[in-house]
C-alpha cells in the first residue's frame, strides 16, 4: 500500500464534540428505552434499539473515520459519505422511533418543566407539521442534493472545514426530513395516503439518478480539487464514475426496495384496517359487478378495426404516393412513432388492446369466406418458433434498412402483412394467423403479462355447472374463442387476443374483462388451455428472450456508439456489408448472448437443484420473469420516440428511468418468489435467484447506458 493510503488509513479524525454528542444521544436513548420497557414490553423493542444506535454509529463511521479523511482524496470516498448520511443512517435513526426514549431518557423535571411548555406551544407543533410534510420534506432534500454536488459549492465545501460540517449537517438533517412522512415514527400520525409514498420515492430516486449519470456519463472532471492531488494511480475521471456507480446503485435500491414493499403492500392489502374492512364487507355484501357493459363492446370492436383497416389503407397509400421523407409521410411518423407507444400505453393501461381493434382481423375474416379455411395448421409449427424467427427477421430489417426513413418499405411490410393474414387465414382453420405467425401480436401476448386486466371467468363454481360450454363453442351470439382459450382452464393473457367473444357466448354473464395483479399468474404454474405448463413450454421462454434482448438490441441499434462501430466495419466490407454486420449484431445480442446467458443461469441451478429436468423446468419460469424487465425497455424507448415528437424530452426521461426501476423491481420480486416455492431453505433460494438476478441488473444497467447515448432517429438526438 502506498504511503499516502496507508496514513489515511491509521488516521482517525476524532472530533470530540461530534464523539461526545453522539455518546450522549446513545446513553439518553438506552436510558429512555430501558425505562419504556418497564412500562410495557413489545417484540419490536430490540430491533429498535438496534436500529437507534446503528444509526448512530454509523454517523460516527461516516465523520470520525478514514472514511472522512479519503473524502478529500477521493470522491468515491465523498460520495459513499453522502450516501451513509441522507440515504442509511437518517432511516436507521427514525426505525429506532427516537422521539419517546430520547424524551424519557432526560431528566423528568427537565422535561416536565424545560420542555413541557415549548413541546405544547401551538407554533412549535405547527412549523414540525410543515417540516415534516412529504411537499416541504421532499423539495429540502432534493434541493440540499443537487445544490451541494453543484461544483462551486461542493469545491467551497472541500476547501473550508467549517463549509464541509454544514455541507454534512445539511445533507443528514434533510434525510431526517425527507424519511419521516416515510417511516412516519409515533407519535406521528399519517396524513397522506399509503400509496403516496410510492411517487414520493420514485420521484427522489429520479433525481439521484440524474445527478449519478451525470457524474458517470459526463465525460470531464466535475471537481477539480481531485485531478491535483491523487492519493494512487486510479484517475480523478475514473475515480468520478465509481463515485457516480456508488451513489447510482446503491442509492437506488434505497428508494425503490421501500417503494416496492409498499406496492406489494397495497396490492395484497395487508394494511393497517384491511382486516376491518374485510370482516365489513362479508357482513354487507355487494352484488357483483355484471358483464352486460362488455356485451357491447363486440360492436364497438368492429367500428374501431374499419377504422384501423381505413387508416391503415391511408398509411400504405400516403407511403407508396407521397413523399419519401418520413417526418412528413404518414407511413414514416404513425407506425413508428405513435402506434407503438400507444400500443405500450394501452397495455399499461388495460390490456391487449391492439389486437382488439387489429385491422388485419377483417382481412383474414374475409379470406375464409373467399378460400376454403378448412386445412388444420401444420402440427409441426404449433408452436412459437415461426413468429420467434419472424420477430427476429424483423429485428434485423429494421436496422440493417433503416425501415423508419422509408415510407414505401413501410407501406410495403403493411401491405405484406395484409396478404399473409388473408392466405393463412383463408387455408387454415381457427385463428392460426394470430396464434401462430404474427410477431406483432406475440408481442403484445408477451406485454400483457403487465397489464392490469385479464378476460377471465367471475366465479369459477358457475363454469363448473355450466354443461354448454359457449364460451369457447359458441353460440347464434358469438363464435366462441377462435384461439382454444377455454376460460375455467384459462391463466394469464397470453395468446388472448381480446376479441371479447367469449363475454358475449357466455350465457351465464360469468367472463369479463377483470383486474388482476401483474405478473401475479407467474407465481404458479397450473395447467393453462391451450398452453399447458410454461415451464415445458421451451418456445415460449423463447419468445420472452427474444422479447428482452429484442428491446435492448433494438434501443441500442441507434446508439452513436453502436453506429459507429457498426459504420467502422462498414468501411472494411464496402458498400454493400452493412446488412451483413447488422445481421451478426442482432444474432449476437439477441440469440447468442440470450443463449449462453441462460445456459450459464441453467448450469448454475444445476448445482442446487440436482436434477436435469427439475432445473430445466425450472429455468423456463425463471426466463418468464425478465418480461417485466423487457416490456420497460421497450416502454422506454417506445415513449422516448413519442415525445420527442411531441417535443417533451426531459419529462419522459424520468419516466423512463420509472419504467426501467419498476420493471426491474417486478423481475427481482417475482423470480424470488418462484425460488421461494421451488426451494423452502432461504440459502437455496437465494443460490438459485442470484444468476437470474444478476442477468436482470445487467441488463438494466446495460439499458440505462443506452438512454444516456446519443440516440438519433431522424435528425432527434438523445
């Protein structure tokens, strides 16, 4: 070790005023708790102690320690201070609820008689109630983060001892602030609603997460104080980018775990007075809401797809006749910016709703009264293997001929799209074209697993008796689910196209368009018609693959980094090699790197499970939990592009860093829970979920890369 560390190390910067305070709040707080415990004794007494004084120590850690003496030879030092001070230790300290045993560890008379008085003044009570509300907490955290790391001031700090406890003191008091509408310690009462600690969260994650890029991705020295004196061979620019990671990573994951309990939280009920409204509504019961609103949404279905097959027609024509500039050619600007984001935003929002309106259902509607449609569809291809391929045949068509800036080659796929629909439907029996071609639409099957609807049956004990079977048969209503979909035996949205004819043949009025939780129907793994068991479904895992690293391929196709690498080869095959290297890109990142990842997760599971096929099966549902993690991708991308054609750029990339936690968050939450059930030892578990997880957390990294590239479509860089 260099001389320089080596010092830093043996040198513990006491300070015996901050030293003494701290001994004396941890004395008063054990004296007050000791007393409490006299009184009445609770499970939860130890682990707030507990809580109260690691607070405590680790203030002491971030002040006393080397820790505060690398802070002015390293940033990465500074920032991992920073974040012991607003994002750890105020959180321990409010766990430990201070404000009893600290009040009961003072003197009685000074308490009854010092601070009686100002603890019931009106004004005290009125300027905490502000203080403490999440608008003010939230605005003085943040503005004490942003203004401290601004370079003036964060130099003013490092220069002056006096500015550095301020900088300290300013960062850990607005941490107090900003967790305790949070963790809301008693005596305080709560008067926001639970669910308003999740935006509270993101909210403040979203500008930790800003200010961390910033640091990672500015390519200059922020502070220069660094560059002059450096205590290794690390570099200050290296050093910045660790600085940024430590406070990006684990600053994070400090905001979003909490906000995602609170998620499951709301979304279980397991909250305070659930219990008492449940045992209320089982004594006053409500009638079930009905379906008879659904029964004509069938007729409102078919409206809406003549308007897509209009505005479709409208697309091809204005591509094929119009000009070929695609900011100005409806076929360069509504397929590629606008249908897919509100695709993304209806499947947030309902479901799967373009297949719904999808106008090539009144095309293949007409092919089987024009063509026989009596064939059954290969038995060899029912499966996903077509679509998969297609998907990535796709995927490479889009970069390696840049299909957004040519109007007539979009007209062209739609037109092409049009046909295949016709011939497959007008040969083939039942909706093989939606089933078992279309990548759009597998698409939006592997979406759904996020959205918050589901077509499925009210009450399963009416299906039981019921001896018709109309829902999947049909009736003079309606034709029944083309797709094999029987509803008792139906879990998940996948390969449902929303049609609703089923709704409608019901004739019991027991299916509807019902909410759910997403990626609830993952945590189990019945018997789906038409499906089977996922975890022997191989193609589907597939498909989701392809879905995930589909998305980071395709964001990361338009990056400046990738175009020029990409352009570099260019240079070396000629002119015509660029479909050739984008070829090999795509089944590089979204075949090969999917392939060895997960065979790596597979050999890794292996080792715990100890059997083949256990851990194969087992694979296969663990795949299905990165959907979450590819749908945000794609939202994120797909929302980028539509608001920059809105001209709302810096809006959306918050959102899009929300998008990206959320999905991340539901991955890591619902590959451990399947863990949990597949293995009941908690080290098992965690053996088998690490690989799965890692993979996630890469691939969120390796997306949040992405957003913070030079991104261009048409001339609109990122």
């Amino acid at each position: 070790m260099d001389p320089v560390s080596n010092a830093a190390l043996s040198s513990w910067a006491i300070n015996p005023l901050t030293s003494a305070v701290l001994a004396l709040t941890a004395v008063l707080y054990l004296r007050g708790w000791l007393r409490g415990r006299e009184l009445i004794r609770t499970p939860r007494d130890g682990p707030r102690l507990a809580s109260f004084l690691g607070g405590l120590f680790l203030i002491f850690l971030a002040t006393e320690s080397p820790l505060d003496t690398f802070d002015s030879l390293f940033l990465s030092a500074h920032m991992t201070q920073h974040l012991i001070l607003m994002m750890l230790a105020p959180p321990l300290i409010l766990f430990g609820y201070p404000t009893l045993p600290l009040l009961r560890g003072l003197p009685k008379r000074f308490v009854k008689e010092g601070l009686g008085p100002f603890l019931t003044w009106p004004l005290l009570k009125a300027v905490t109630g502000v203080l403490v509300s999440p608008l003010f907490a939230w605005l003085a955290f943040a503005f004490s983060t942003i203004f401290w790391h601004l370079p003036f001031f964060y130099e003013l700090a490092l220069r002056s001892a006096a500015w550095h406890g301020v900088e300290h003191a300013s960062f850990f008091w607005t941490g107090i602030l900003f967790w305790w509408p949070v963790i809301q310690p008693t005596p305080a009462k709560a008067k926001w609603p639970l669910w308003s600690k999740i935006p509270y969260l993101l909210f403040a994650d979203i500008v930790n997460t800003a200010l961390s890029a910033f640091f990672v991705f500015s390519g200059r020295l922020l502070y220069p104080s660094y560059g002059v004196v450096r205590a290794s061979s690390f570099s200050a620019l290296d050093d910045q980018i660790v600085a940024g990671l430590i406070m990006w990573v684990p600053g994070s994951l400090v905001y979003l775990l909490p906000a995602f309990a609170f998620a499951v939280q709301l979304l279980s009920g397991n909250r305070p007075g659930s219990t008492l409204q449940t045992v209320r509504v089982q004594r006053r019961p409500r009638p079930a809401p009905r379906a008879s609103h659904w029964k004509k949404t069938p007729a409102l279905r078919r409206a809406a797809q003549y308007l897509m097959l209009l505005l479709a027609a409208t697309v091809m024509a204005d591509g094929c006749f119009g000009q070929q500039v695609a900011p100005l050619n409806l076929a360069g600007m509504l397929p590629w910016i606008h249908w897919r984001a509100l695709s993304v935003l209806a499947l947030l929002a309902v479901g799967n709703l373009f297949c719904m309106v999808c106008p090539f259902t009144l095309v293949r509607d007409f092919g089987r009264k024009v063509l026989p449609a009596k064939a059954p569809w290969p038995r060899f291809l029912r499966n996903k293997w077509l679509p998969i391929a297609l998907f990535v045949l796709y995927l490479w068509l889009y970069e390696a001929f840049n299909l957004w800036e040519s109007p007539f080659l979009t007209a062209s796929i739609i037109f092409g799209y049009f046909l295949a629909a016709f011939f497959t439907d007008g040969k083939y029996s039942g909706a093989s074209f939606c089933k078992y071609v279309c990548p759009i639409g597998q698409f939006h099957f592997v979406s759904s697993f996020i959205s918050p609807r589901e077509v499925r049956v009210r009450n399963a004990a009416t299906c039981q008796s019921c001896r018709t079977f109309d829902c999947i048969k049909g009736n003079e209503k309606a034709r029944g689910c083309e797709l094999d979909l029987f509803q008792p035996k139906k879990s998940s949205n996948l390969d449902c196209t929303f049609c609703l004819d089923c709704i409608k043949a019901c004739p019991h009025d027991n299916v509807g368009v019902l909410p759910v939780i997403p990626m609830k129907t993952m945590l189990a793994d019945p018997y789906r018609s038409s499906l089977g068991r996922l975890s022997k479904r191989t193609d589907w895992a597939a498909l989701v693959l392809v879905f995930v690293f589909g998305a980071l391929a395709n964001a990361a196709g338009m990056t400046e980094p990738v175009m020029m690498w990409e352009h570099s080869w260019h240079a070396r095959l000629g002119p015509d090699g660029m479909p050739l290297i984008v070829g090999v890109f795509t089944l590089a990142f979204v075949v090969l790197i999917p392939v060895l990842l997960i065979a790596l997760c597979w050999l890794l599971n292996l080792l715990v499970i100890g059997e083949k096929r256990r851990t194969s099966d087992q694979a296969r549902r663990l795949v299905f939990t990165l959907a979450p993690l590819g749908f945000s991708m794609w939202a994120a991308h797909l929302l980028y592009h539509f608001a920059t054609a809105w001209a709302i750029v810096w809006p959306v990339t918050g959102a899009q860093l929300l998008l990206l936690d959320a999905g991340l968050l539901t991955t890591l939450y619902t590959g451990w829970k399947i863990a949990r059930q597949v293995s009941g030892k908690l080290r098992s578990a965690i053996e088998l979920t690490a690989p799965w997880a890692a993979v996630a957390i890469a691939g969120y990294c390796a997306f949040v890369w992405v957003l913070f590239q030079p991104m261009q479509m048409r001339g609109m860089m990122q």
